[in-house]
C-alpha cells in the first residue's frame, strides 16, 4: 500500500543523528583531528543543495563541545531541511511541511552520510545512530487536564498507589524498551507550551537508538527498520478518532 501523508500530522522535527569513534585528547576528551579539512570537503559537496552555510560558534570559538553541531547547511535562508556537522557527529532534520519518509527524509539522510564518508580521508567508525521524532499538538487546558488529555487521546495513564494531595498540572513519562536485540526505543510524553501561540501542549518524542560499533552495511536496513518502528508505534499509542483527526 502506498504511504499516505496526513493532512495535518502533529511532527513537529524529524531528527537523524550519527555518531562515530574519536580519538581522546591528553585531558581524555574527544578530538577530530581531521575536522577542519573535512569541513571544508563536506563543505563543497553539499553546497548544490544546502548553499546557505551558517556557523553556530564564532570562528576561533577555543571551547571544547562535544557531541554539538557547529555548522548549519540550509535549503534556503532558514529553510529547512538543516544538515549539522560537528567533530563527532552529523545530524539531518526536517519538519512535517515537506515531511516524506521515502520521497525526501531518507534519501537526505543518504545523500548526506554519502557526503560525510567522501570528506573524511580515513574511513569513519560509526558508533551510534539515532531516529528521533517530536510531535505536539494543543490542548485546551480549561476542560482538561494535560494527565487525562494524554490517557484519552496517546492510551497513556499514570497509576499512582496513593492519593495526589492536589490538583496535577504537569505531567512528564518515560519508558525505555530494548527491541531485536540491538536498538533502544525511548518514548517520552510530557506537557508545555507551543511555543508559537503560547496554547498548552502535550508533546510526545520516539527515539530509536542503535549503539556499538556499526558497519557501513548495517546502517541503512537499521534506518529503515528504526523508521518502520517509529511508524508503527505512533499508530499504536494513538486513540484511534485522536489518529483520524490529523486527515481530516
């Protein structure tokens, strides 16, 4: 069956993330040593479709971060999707206006990690990889509580043993789960403000994780298989009408 795309989906940032091995410093902190000329590399490869290049820290910034971005390559002048590279690590993200799993997102992230092996002289050992997605939607918090909004609409209810001496206002749950074997699935739901209308919101986030050591060969299926449980989950953990609101 063909993928069909909601009108209106909650996703607020798709995220790819991917990690490989530094070497440590003499105060035991990771190092690229080939970052700068890699950059460079990087740079002018993917110039053609990300020509607005934006740095994060001022040039000769002295102070150590790590795993963070530093540089920004954009569509357009703030026009997403973002590529981030940093010493260590590179990331891909997009929001839901031009959100398609196989039409854009996973063909950016391949293009991209394509771009990342061509500028490095040596080859990269990879050692994490992460999917996140961050979906948020209003709620009117003078008919409902941000508790009984998400056991309503996200199947998700807190049990508590005791009596709660008040009335609860925020609400923040975590589980983590181990599936196959070798990758980590973390949901987490809590309730904020959007930041766009100042509404209440409850915002829930899906991270598949895959740590070790990871070879070329075995990132892309992992890419797919993260994505195909990132999918299936959110169908899942949705009330079925919360579900057919967003195509509607």
């Amino acid at each position: 069956m063909p993928f069909k795309k909601l009108k209106h989906a909650p996703l607020k940032e798709a995220i790819f993330e991917l990690f490989w091995e530094l070497p440590l410093d003499a105060t035991n902190f990771p190092v690229d040593p080939e970052f700068d000329v890699a950059l460079g590399r990087f740079a002018n490869l993917i110039r053609s479709n990300y020509p607005v290049h934006k740095r994060l820290f001022p040039p000769g910034n002295t102070f150590k971060i790590y795993p963070k971005p530093g540089h920004q390559f954009w569509k357009d002048e703030l026009i997403w999707p973002v590529v981030q590279i940093g010493p260590g690590i590179l990331s891909v993200n997009e929001t839901e206006k031009n959100y398609i799993w196989d039409d854009n997102f996973r063909p950016n992230i391949l293009n991209a990690i394509e771009i990342l092996q061509k500028s490095y002289a040596n080859e990269l050992k990879f050692s994490k990889s992460r999917l996140l997605y961050i979906d948020a939607v209003d709620y009117d918090a003078s008919k409902i509580s941000p508790a009984e909004f998400v056991s309503q609409n996200l199947l998700t209810s807190i049990h508590t043993g005791y009596q709660i001496p008040g009335e609860q206002r925020n609400i923040n749950i975590g589980q983590s789960v181990l599936v196959g074997g070798d990758t980590m699935f973390h949901v987490n739901i809590q309730n904020g403000i959007n930041n766009a209308n100042g509404n209440p919101c409850v915002i829930w986030s899906t991270v598949a994780e895959k740590t070790g050591a990871i070879k070329k060969e075995e990132l892309l299926p992992w890419l797919d298989i993260a994505h195909q449980l990132s999918s299936d989950f959110f169908k899942k953990m949705l009330n079925q009408e919360f579900y057919a609101s967003f195509d509607r």
